[in-house]
C-alpha cells in the first residue's frame, strides 16, 4: 500500500497530498466550493478587514467607547434613533414588572405583593429599570450596585435599593486584564472557571467636571453585590457592545441625505429664476446700462417685469426634495429596524401602510424579541434583586419570617403591560374561541393583559357588592359572583387592573 504524505503550509496555502511517486493531488478537487471562502481580485478589498479575533480582542475597551460615544451622539441628534431607543424601553418595561406570588401559602402571597406594591412605588423602581433599559440600548450593557436608601428607611420600607452606574465607570485604572489574559476584561475580574468574582468601579466618571485625580482611584465591589445586564453575542464575551452599532453609519447617512436634499432646496427657494444675457449686447458701447455677471434682482411678489432687449428669464424647477427622497428613507429605516427585531411601522411611527393582518404578521417577531428582553432582565436583574430584597423583607413581613419555604424556593412570576390591540373585539373573539375547544385558559388571557385571575375576580366581587348595597339590578355579565372574603387581619386594599391599591384603611 502506497504511503501518502499531507503537506500544509505554516499559515495560509492550500496543503497538498502526495502519494510517494511524485503524484500530487490537491484538496480542492474533493472539497465544497463556497463563494464566501474564496478570495479573488474581486472580493478581496471587500473582506479585508475581516479577521479571526477573540470576543476579548474585538470589543477592546477603546472600540466599546467609541461605539457608546457614537451611539450616546446619534440618539442625541437623531430623531428616528430616538424613538427606537424609546419604543424599546416602553414596549419592554412600561409602568414596569408586578409581582404575582405563587407559593401555597395565600396570604403569605398577598403580605409580600402588597410590600413589594408599595416598596416599588416608595422607590420609583420602574424608573429604575427604565433608565437601565436605555442604557442597555444604548451602551450594550447597564450596571446597578445594591444600595441601602436612607429615604426608604424613613418612610418605614425595606431599604434596599439600586444605584445605576454607566458603563464607563466600570474599568480598571492598572489595566490587569492586558497583563494576564486570564484575568477577565476592563473592570471585570473572573476566577479560573471564568465566573465573575468582582467589579472595578472608578471612584468618578471618567467624563466628569472636575473629576481630578479620582479617575485613578476605583473601588472593588464583589460580584454578588453588582447587577450586571448585557446580551453576550460569543463565548467568552464579559462586556456588552452596542446593540445598535451596525445601524449608526446609516443613521448617519440618514442625516447627511437629509441635510443635502434640505441644503439644495433651500438654494433653489433663494433663486427664483437666470436672466441670460447675450455677451456683449449690454455694455456701455452701445448706449446701454452695464450689466455685470452675477448679478441678482430684486422681485416684487404679484408684478410684471420688463426685460432689455435680448434678454431672456428663466424659472427654477423644483426638483427638490427629489421623490426618491421617501423610498431612500424608507429604506434606511427597514435597515436599522432589523438590528433589534423592529418593524417599519414602529421605527417610522407611520403604520398608514399597514393593513390589520400585516400589522399583526409584523409586530409577531418584535414581540417575541420583547418576550426575549424581559427573560434577559428577569434572569440578570428582577430575580437577583428580589431574592436580596427578600432577605430584608423579613423584617416587615412576620408571615414570610416564619415561613418555613426557603426564599430560593419561593415561587413567583412577573407581569407586565398588556399587548396593544388594534381590534380588540377580534382578540376578545378568538380568546372565547380558545376557551371554548380548551386550548387556552383565563389565567393564561388575564398575564397577556398584564393582570391576574384572581385581581379580575376579586374586582368582579367587589363590583357585585356595590350593585347590591345600592338596591341596583345586577347586569348579566355580574350573574354568579360570588362576593369576596373580606380579610380582617391585613388593613383593606382596592385593587386596580394595573396593580395599583387604594388603601381604605
């Protein structure tokens, strides 16, 4: 049997096979031919400036500021990068997450809604999660460090709370992550099964006034004390980059377009019209007044003009804005929507093009993108806070002080706002449908309209007794309601549809 030997270049060529006889067969022959994979004269330049880098190497420090400067000026100065920016914080937070406790224990369930209910409210944590979203959007990546408030103490609440901190806060002034490759990222200190250990927070913001020499100074907070939300693309990526950064040069370009169809509208508007004059016909030679090049003429609006002899006037067209001006922003914005899973209609907030069912084929993925998010921040923010905020609550809360259910256990789930509809009898019709032939169940409607079975039956309840303490006739649709417990321990709340109380006490 002949022995064959592989010969393969240190780095780059096409290794050969050669069979002992001076016989040499290259691979190409048996391997798939894939126009990505080949470099020619003509897609050289375009791939260029690809490369094999690291997660690490690609999003180093300096490019992750730039991209957050860039982003920070565009959304800035860019309308339609704005209200991207804004549709997303909205649709994914809202009036922000309610909790829904389930463990067996009902009233240990209605003790700690009702401290959460009015804690969140105390602290604004809505707010607090709205200006994180952003920031993620923004930046890539949004950091809160655990915080004890001296305002939530007072008012008698857990004192818990969380303090934003911007990305570019989180760096290490002795770049030890450029010494041991091992050590992490910018800020980021991991151990040798690359779980994150701890933080470096610069003491100052490095775009502060009057920072001085703080931007040298930073603190090491442990990990367990940080709250870090980014959406990785690649393993072994610690920081987040800016999700939107492959849609800046178009927003962009979006602007320069804009200000040049603008700039050659204005110069048309200023120029009503050209006076041709033949050259030499009016001078001072043949008893005419001179008339210079260049030179302009004042028009009375609603006027006659007469013209020398040989003269002749002419009208700008205005072909400004050119109609492919709408086509090309259009198209832009289709491109910058598809960075985050946007539809035209929400990038444009011009939905006049839709019908009711491509509207709805439209928003499927965007919401589904949103279902996505609020998975991301439950998992990397709400759950990790609550858990801590729990080990406070024990304080406030003597039934869930003596709960025998450890706080890792305590199940609970987040509720948010309900979908907009644009044709909510068509959505109430297929919901009756789905209860009919039991493929969907009440519980399920009421978490899609951002409440709870039992706030819908509770307020049910509570409308009955009102029907019937005033001597009313009780309408169809209230027939069969039973009227609710009344509680005596707990002092007696009005639950609202979004969650908010009323306390009659």
């Amino acid at each position: 049997m002949p022995a064959y030997t592989i010969t393969c270049p240190v780095y780059g060529g096409v290794p050969s096979i050669s069979n002992g006889r001076g016989g040499v067969r290259s691979p190409d022959d048996r391997r798939a031919d894939y126009d990505s994979a080949r470099t020619d004269v003509e897609n050289r330049r375009y791939w260029d400036r690809a490369d094999g880098l690291s997660a690490r190497a690609s999003n180093t420090p300096e490019v992750r500021r730039i991209q957050r400067n860039r982003a920070r000026f565009e959304i800035a100065n860019n309308p339609y990068a704005a209200g991207l920016i804004r549709t997303l914080v909205t649709d994914t937070i809202g009036r922000g997450p309610r909790l829904r406790m389930l463990t067996p224990d009902k009233d240990l369930n209605l003790e700690v809604q009702d401290l959460w209910r009015e804690w969140s409210a105390a602290a604004d944590f809505a707010l607090t999660l709205r200006v994180l979203a952003g920031v993620r959007y923004a930046a890539g990546e949004g950091f809160g460090v655990y915080r004890e408030s001296k305002t939530l103490d007072r008012l008698g609440l857990v004192p818990l709370d969380l303090r934003l901190i911007e990305p570019d806060q989180v760096a290490d002034p002795g770049l030890r992550f450029l010494l041991r490759p091992d050590a992490g990222d910018d800020g980021i200190t991991v151990d040798a099964d690359g779980e994150v250990v701890s933080y470096s927070i610069l003491k100052a913001h490095p775009g502060d006034l009057g920072f001085g020499g703080s931007i040298l100074q930073a603190d090491t907070v442990p990990a367990t004390d940080v709250l870090h939300w980014f959406q990785p693309e690649r393993p072994g990526q610690l920081r987040g980059i800016c999700p939107i950064q492959a849609a800046l040069p178009i927003f962009a370009q979006l602007r320069r377009f804009t200000m040049a169809v603008l700039t050659a509208a204005e110069y048309a508007a200023m120029l009503a019209g050209v006076m041709e004059v033949p050259d030499g016909q009016f001078s001072s030679d043949n008893n005419h007044a001179p008339i210079e090049r260049w030179t302009t003429v004042e028009l009375v609006r609603g006027t006659l003009m007469t013209l020398p002899a040989g003269a002749k006037a002419s009208q700008f067209k205005p072909e400004q804005p050119t109609t492919h001006y709408e086509m090309f922003v259009s198209a832009k914005l289709r491109e910058c929507g598809r960075v985050l899973c946007v539809p035209f209609g929400k990038m444009a907030g011009d939905h006049s093009r839709y019908n009711y069912s491509s509207g709805k084929l439209d928003d499927n993925q965007y919401w589904a993108d949103r279902d996505v998010e609020r998975q991301a921040i439950e998992a990397k923010v709400l759950n990790p806070f609550f858990r801590r905020w729990l080990d406070f609550a024990r304080f406030y809360s003597p039934r869930l002080a003596a709960s025998p259910i450890p706080i890792a256990r305590l199940r609970h789930a987040w509720h948010y706002d309900a979908r907009p509809t644009a044709d909510s009898v068509k959505d109430a019709t297929g919901d009756e449908l789905n209860l009919t032939n039991a493929t969907d169940t009440p519980q399920a409607i009421c978490e899609r309209d951002g409440t709870t079975l039992e706030e819908v039956l509770d307020q049910r309840a509570e409308a009955r007794d009102l029907f019937v303490a005033r001597d009313l006739p009780i309408p169809p649709w209230l027939a069969g309601t039973p009227a609710p417990e009344r509680r005596t321990d707990i002092p007696e709340q009005t639950q609202t549809r979004d969650g908010a109380n009323a306390s009659t006490s």
